[in-house]
C-alpha cells in the first residue's frame, strides 16, 4: 500500500509541469487526485489539458478526474472544493500550485497585472483552503501545500543568472511571499485542529518538459535547475507527515530529513537531494 492510500487529493495547475508531476506523484502512493487547470494550456493550446493530464495517471493504474477552473476568477472558484469533493469524497490534501506569472520592471508593473497575480497567486490558495478548512477540522486532519518561488525573496548580487532577470519578477516574487507570510499565519491557527500548512519552492527553477527557456538557462548554469522529480517527492513529504508552517525548499528539505527522490511512478530510486536536472531526458 502507498503512503498515501484512501487519501483525496485536489491539485490545481496540474496539466502540466509541477503540478502534474505532483498529481502523478500522489496518485502512485495510493491517492485519488482531482486535477485542476482551465480547459486549455497555458499557451491556448490542446497540448497539456486537463484531459491528457488524467488519461496519464489512469493509464498508470491512478484514479484521477478534471476539474476546469479560471482561478482568477473568484466566482468560478467559489465552490471548487464542493465540485472537487464529488469525485472521490472529502479532501484529506489540497496542493495550491496554479500561479500566474508576468514578467515586467517593477517600475512598469501595471494595476491589472499586480491584480491577476495577487488574485491567482494568494487570494486563489486562501479561498480554496477556506472552503476545505471546515471538513478538515470536523476530521482534524488534513494537509494544505502552497506552492512558493525563490524569488519571494529579492536575489543577492552579484545575480545568478542576469540583473534583468532578478527585477522582472519583482511583482511576481511579492505575491509568493505574501504566499509565504499568510501561509505560516493559516497554518499556527489551524495546527491544533491536525491539520498542517507549509509553503514549498525550489531552490531555483524546474525543468518540466516543453520549458524550452528553462532548458537554455540550465545549460548556461547547471545548478540553477533541478528535476520536477525533486518538486514531487517533497510535496508528497509535507502532505504525509507532520510539518507546521515551514517555508520550504525542496533540496533543502529532502537533504535536512534524508529523502531519497524517485521517478513519479514510485518504482525507481533517482536519488538524493543532489540529483542533477537531466537535460536530456526531462520528464
């Protein structure tokens, strides 16, 4: 039996990248996983949907279903537990990892994309575990992951990568660490109730497949990337144990508690937290 069997899991920004391999990851150890994303990728293209995303998981033996949502949208987010719940039951985990992501000076950043980001990127995450809170604490239990970014932090000089680069998230990296901050409050309130709130980035950035831009920077500087692997295997750490409010990173966290990291069908052992991106092969 998986270490996650007859648990229910909610994922949202799962038709791809971090968020499917999370799906994929979960539904291994034994979870149900509903998959939330809009109908259609993030390019406006077939590739990605949320139908490819669960034919995956259930082609591998997984029990998985869609559940279409525009996060920015408040309303059409307002009942999304209730629809989520219809699949398999209650929601012993919800992993908030949809984030809508522009890219633009601080000193440019309009209105209306400080907003999308905000609502995406916070309000999205909160609503959603407000409206799983209730069932989880008449449980007391659950586990509610929120998907951060290094760039909640502003980068140190000299840059990684390039200036450029470390200012045009500003806007982006403020919403995560807004993330950060109500996440850790959310999570002390509700700790008595057995439930457990963390936060969770990688230490840079993620090689998914088709993040051609992704692949460019990790042949410039190899350890500026690591395996979505990485991403799925401390998810999976901090919505099965007991962790409260910590701020997490992913290496970090595998390496502190001796994680060994393995493919997302849990059959094969990659690694340790020093496992390198593979740039050939991305998953």
């Amino acid at each position: 039996m998986g270490i996650l069997e007859g648990k229910t899991a909610l994922i949202t920004g799962a038709s791809r990248g971090i968020g499917l391999a999370i799906a994929q990851r979960f539904a291994a150890e034994g979870a149900a996983v509903v998959l939330c994303a809009s109908r259609l990728g993030s390019h406006g293209d077939l590739k990605g949907t949320l139908e490819d995303a669960v034919a995956a998981i259930v082609s591998g033996g997984g029990r998985a279903a869609a559940e279409a949502c525009d996060l920015s949208d408040a309303v059409a987010r307002a009942d999304l537990v209730e629809r989520a719940q219809k699949h398999f039951g209650p929601l012993d985990i919800v992993v908030n990892n949809a984030a809508a992501s522009i890219v633009s000076l601080p000193s440019e950043t309009s209105l209306k994309q400080r907003n999308l980001m905000y609502e995406v990127n916070l309000n999205a995450p909160v609503d959603i575990a407000q409206q799983v809170l209730p069932g989880m604490r008449s449980r007391r239990q659950g586990w509610i992951l929120n998907i951060s970014s290094a760039s909640a932090r502003q980068s140190v000089v000299p840059y990684r990568d390039s200036q450029i680069a470390a200012h045009v998230i500003c806007a982006y990296g403020a919403t995560k660490a807004a993330l950060d901050r109500y996440s850790q409050g959310l999570a002390h309130e509700v700790a008595a109730d057995g439930i457990c709130i963390n936060t969770l980035a990688p230490e840079s950035i993620v090689l998914t497949a088709g993040a051609n831009y992704v692949r460019e920077i990790a042949r410039r500087s190899p350890d500026m990337a690591e395996p979505v692997e990485m991403m799925a295997e401390a998810a999976l750490t901090l919505c099965s144990e007991r962790f409260i409010g910590q701020v997490c990173f992913s290496r970090q966290l595998l390496h502190t508690h001796g994680v060994k990291v393995r493919s997302l069908d849990g059959a094969v052992e990659l690694g340790d937290a020093f496992l390198p991106a593979d740039l050939e092969n991305m998953a």
